[in-house]
C-alpha cells in the first residue's frame, strides 16, 4: 500500500469493523481469518507495521460491505449511492457506542460522560453536547462543577446562576456491570509504552499507547478513557502538567492518573500529586513498575465502580 494512505487507510477500517460488529479485541482474529495469515502478522498489520496490499485491501472491503476506495480514503461513499455518516462517538467504561445523527452539527459536538439531575448517585450517563456554550432555548442542558469537574445534564432551572450551559443532543444512561476499562498509555519511548500497554492487555484492560501529547489530546476530544498511565518529560522542555489538568477539567478528580517517569523533580512530582492527585511511580532501567502499576489501577479501578 502508498504510505500516504496508510493513516486514512487504518483509521476507516477500523471505522467500519465498528460499524460491522468487529469489536476492538476481535479484529486481529477477524483479519487473520479473512487473509490466512497468522496472529502476530494480522495484529501488526492493524498496528501500521505490515502494508496492506492491494489484493488484501480488495479482499477488506467485499468483507466490510464497502469500496476499496473509501478505504483508500479516494472517495466519500463507504457504499455506491450510500453516503457514508460517521457519528459521533464514545468509548471508555468498557463501552463503545456511536450516535449518528443529522442533529449533530459537525465539529461542534464533544461526548462527555456526565450525572444526571435527580438520578441515583451511582447512576452514569453518556451526553452528546455542544463543545462550546450555547444559549439556544432547550429544557434540558449540560453544565460544568467547576469545584469537582463534574459533568450534569439536567433541567435548564437547575443550573447554577452564571455556569454556562451547552446544548445536550442526547444521552444514554449507562447499566451497571460494564467493562473492560480503557486506558491511555503516553510515553515518549514507544517500547516502553507498549511494554506497558502488554501488561495492561494481560489484565484484561484495552489499552492505546502515545508518544505524542498533542496525538492524546486529539483523541480525548472525542474518546473518553477509564485512566491515564503518563510520563512527564515529553522532550525539548515539555511536561505534562497541563494535559493533566486538562484531564481533570475534563473527566473529573476522581479519574485514576498514574505518572510513571524517572526524569520529574521531586517539587514536580510533589505538586502533581497534591493539587492533581495524580499517583507516582518511579521509572528505573532495570525496575520499571509495570506490575506495580497495573495493581494499582485495579484497585483505583474497583472503587470508582
């Protein structure tokens, strides 16, 4: 496959196996079947380390119901005379669910999850809401704690005087008993993040690796994650102090956030943990605390739930 399709390429089918029925965990199983080849070869070609050829690529799509060029990012339609919509989706709390819907204004949608007004305290939802503030009259909004990083969606009468409100386009009440948790894993060492991703993995965790803060912050705009496992020295003088702060406006101060690094100042790590609540873990050569850290976030992991 042309390399300068390769990133359209992964990102549309995953995009379809969604839309098929191909969950996250089945995919690698799915494409070895289809093309017969073996595991570790079918995982590596969904992680962009194997191309895909044009034969494969043919072979993808009569399976996925779709052409070879929308794959291939050449055209719109995933079916001739079908309009493909992408929705607007979610994933975190071991759920992943798409809205699609011609209420959602492009761009201008983000999915938080959120409490509701009057519902039980254990009781989780999922809002689709306008990304900035919106005034427009509407009996149900979406409105920020700004103490707690909370979102509620509720009767517009309930909020708070002078809280901006964002225009809700649905919401979905969430069971009980949901799982597995996903988590995000930034390290600007690719092998040991995807050291870390493999200890996850073998918990039972869906676990996705970055080495980039800005690739993490793109994604949070539109996936929600369980918990946070993050380096803090990103190279050429950038930390991430901010983007956990951006975490926690966003998801709120009970989100577990693990900082796994050997290169913060103890001031640094210090002020994380106090006014983040971030927890630590000293990363060594020859002692990374991978098992550690896994421990940890079952327990954080069971006492959100």
């Amino acid at each position: 496959m042309i390399d300068d399709f390769k990133t359209q390429f992964l990102s549309r089918l995953t995009q379809m196996m969604d839309l098929r029925g191909v969950t996250e965990r089945e995919r690698s199983g799915w494409l070895r079947d289809l093309l017969g080849i073996d595991t570790s070869s079918a995982g590596r070609k969904m992680k962009g380390f194997i191309a895909f050829n044009l034969e494969e690529v043919s072979k993808v799509a009569k399976a996925l119901n779709c052409t070879s060029d929308y794959l291939l990012a050449l055209s719109e339609e995933s079916i001739s005379g079908e309009q493909h919509l992408p929705g607007i989706a979610f994933q975190g709390l071991g759920l992943q669910t798409t809205l699609v819907c011609d209420r959602l204004p492009d761009n201008e949608v983000t999915v938080m999850p959120a409490r509701m007004v009057g519902a039980p305290e254990n009781s989780e939802y999922i809002a689709w809401i306008s990304r900035e503030p919106n005034w427009q009259p509407t009996l149900i909004a979406a409105w920020q704690d700004p103490a707690q990083f909370v979102w509620w969606i509720g009767p517009v009468q309930d909020i708070p005087a002078d809280t901006p409100r964002h225009c809700v386009y649905a919401y979905l009440a969430l069971g009980p008993g949901i799982g597995p948790y996903r988590i995000a894993v930034l390290d600007d060492r690719a092998e040991t993040a995807e050291l870390m991703q493999s200890y996850l993995e073998q918990a039972g965790y869906i676990a996705d690796t970055f080495t980039r803060t800005e690739a993490l912050r793109n994604v949070l705009v539109q996936r929600r994650y369980d918990a946070f496992v993050l380096d803090w020295s990103m190279g050429r003088g950038e930390t991430t102090e901010a983007l956990m702060q951006e975490i926690r406006r966003r998801n709120g101060s009970a989100i577990p956030i693990i900082l796994m690094t050997g290169e913060a100042s103890e001031a640094d790590t210090e002020r994380a943990i106090e006014l983040l609540g971030v927890r630590y873990f000293q990363k060594t050569v020859r002692t990374p605390p991978f098992r550690l850290v896994v421990a940890q976030l079952k327990k954080d992991l069971r006492e959100l739930s």
